[in-house]
C-alpha cells in the first residue's frame, strides 16, 4: 500500500495555505513532482489522500481573525466562541483524522484492487492488520 508522503502532504498544506482556489490538477503535478509513486494514483485517490484531508483539518481549525473575550450577544454581534462542548467535539473530530484516514486508505485500496481481480483483493484484506496497527497508534493504544 503507498502510504501518504510527509514531504506531499507539507507541500500540499502550504499550497492550500498560499493559494486556497489551486486546482487538484496542480496540486498533483507539484506532488509528481516530490513523489514519482504518485503518478500510479488517480485524481481521485490524490484528492481523498492529500488535498481533502489538509481541507478537513483547515476546516475544523479555529479563526484566527476571530475576535476575543466577550461580546454581547445581540442581533448580529453574536460571540464567534464555540459552546465548550461543540469545542471538545471538533477536538474529537480532529483527533480522529488519523484513523478516519487510515480507513480512507484501506477503502482505496480496495477499490483498486476490485479492478485487479479477486487475487488482488485478497492480498489487501489480508494486509488489514497494517491498518489496524495504525488505527490503534492514532488511538494511543500501541
């Protein structure tokens, strides 16, 4: 299985960061560019692997231009601040990245392998504890 490239997935993290309307197509000419082995992936995989996981976590990351402390809560003044359990929520959320993207991945590679044939599922189902290694790190159990 092609694990995700740190070296892509910082160069993706800077790009959105610089540029947030970049294209997938872009992106993945820049990560060819890194990493060779992405080519064998399709658009799809690359946007499931790099840009949509970097765009989750943005998306959760608290507003940096959002004001402090406290505000009355009239009409359209209304504090920006999560109520605590919607921020342990997120926190939650975002703690879970890493195994939602260890599923992501074996969800992709199962699908490739549908397209290579009933031997080429077997051998992913049976590299399943590669996954669950990583699912069980990002928990905090090994």
């Amino acid at each position: 299985m092609p694990a995700t490239n740190p070296r892509v997935m910082d160069m993706v993290r800077e790009e959105l960061a610089k540029n947030p309307d970049i294209t997938n197509e872009e992106l993945f000419e820049k990560a060819k560019a890194i990493d060779p082995e992405i080519a064998n992936l399709s658009m799809r995989q690359f946007n499931a692997r790099y840009p949509l996981q970097v765009k989750r976590v943005q998306g959760r990351a608290p507003d940096a231009e959002a004001p402090r402390g406290r505000q009355r809560r009239t009409g359209a003044a209304r504090s920006t601040r999560a109520p605590s359990s919607s921020r342990r929520a997120n926190a939650r959320l975002a703690a879970a990245a890493p195994v939602r993207a260890a599923f992501l991945e074996f969800a992709e590679e199962l699908l490739a392998a549908t397209e290579k044939g009933t031997a080429a599922v077997v051998r992913v189902v049976g590299n399943v504890d590669q996954y669950v290694e990583r699912v069980l790190k990002a928990a905090g159990k090994a």
